[in-house]
C-alpha cells in the first residue's frame, strides 16, 4: 500500500510540473534581463568607498 501511494504522489507531482507552465514569451523575458541589468549597472561615481 505505501508503495502504491509512494508512485501515486510522485506521478501527481509530476503532473502538477507540466501542468504549472509560465505564460511568458521570449520578448517579455528579454525585457525583464534588460531592465535587471540597468538597474545594477553602476556607471556613475555615486557609489561610496568602504573604508575599513
């Protein structure tokens, strides 16, 4: 019986991987990376030294 059980709950995780599919194209994540990285870049001298 666990073991029946065992293979029950791993198929029903299993299927709840594929059924869990994000509704996002490739121009949105593109556009998410881009904004990421203006947001770390730091080109300006704003950023203060550590002084240790």
């Amino acid at each position: 019986m666990r073991k029946t059980l065992s293979i029950l709950a791993i198929a029903v995780m299993t299927f709840g991987m594929f059924s869990c599919e994000a509704e996002t194209d490739v121009q949105e994540t593109e556009n998410l990376m881009a904004s990421l990285e203006d947001q770390d870049s730091t080109d300006s001298d704003s950023s203060n030294p550590d002084d240790r």
